[in-house]
C-alpha cells in the first residue's frame, strides 16, 4: 500500500488524492485508508474539477495554487498531486486539520 502522503524527493510532497466532483461544496474529506478524499463543486469537464482541487489544496496547504499541480490522474477519480514548498510532515498536519 501507498501512504497518502510521501516525499516528493525535491522539498515536494507528492499526495494520493480521490476527487468527488460534482459536489455541493469544495471539502477535504480526510484521508480513507491510503487516500485523502476531497470533493469538489467543479464538473470534470476541461479540467475545472482538477482546478477546483488544487486551489482548495493549495489555500489549506497555505501555499501558492501555482505550487499545487496533478502530476497522474487528470482524467481519473484517482490523481497524485504534487505540492511544492512543503513538507510531507507538515502537510499532512495542515490537510487534515481542514478535514
């Protein structure tokens, strides 16, 4: 199994993420087994629901939504998304105190 957060090797934190789009609101959830479960209001349609996570990452993260990008899983419910900046420590402290 795959933590839900793992070092990204370069001062990045690389997160396993399950996105629910078509939400009510945009939620982090919490993480559920070895993913952080987030849903967004956005349809997955050109991209908006991908936009729609990493700007809620990246505003609970307290980081830039510039340093927030999907790296695998643009077209899937299961995405890794890579937060620049941060440590795997201190992102999960941060992500989960917004769950």
């Amino acid at each position: 199994m795959i933590p839900a957060f793992r070092d990204g090797g370069d001062g990045s934190t690389l997160v396993s993420v399950r996105v629910n789009p078509r939400a009510g609101r945009d939620k982090i959830v919490g993480v559920r087994g070895d993913v952080l479960v987030v849903k967004v209001g956005a349809a997955p349609v050109k991209g908006k629901a991908n936009d729609a996570l990493c700007r809620l990452l990246a505003k609970a993260a307290g980081v830039p939504p510039s340093h927030v990008s999907v790296v695998r899983g643009h077209n899937a419910h299961d995405k890794l998304v890579r937060l620049n900046g941060i440590a795997v420590a201190e992102a999960r402290e941060r992500l989960d105190r917004r769950a």
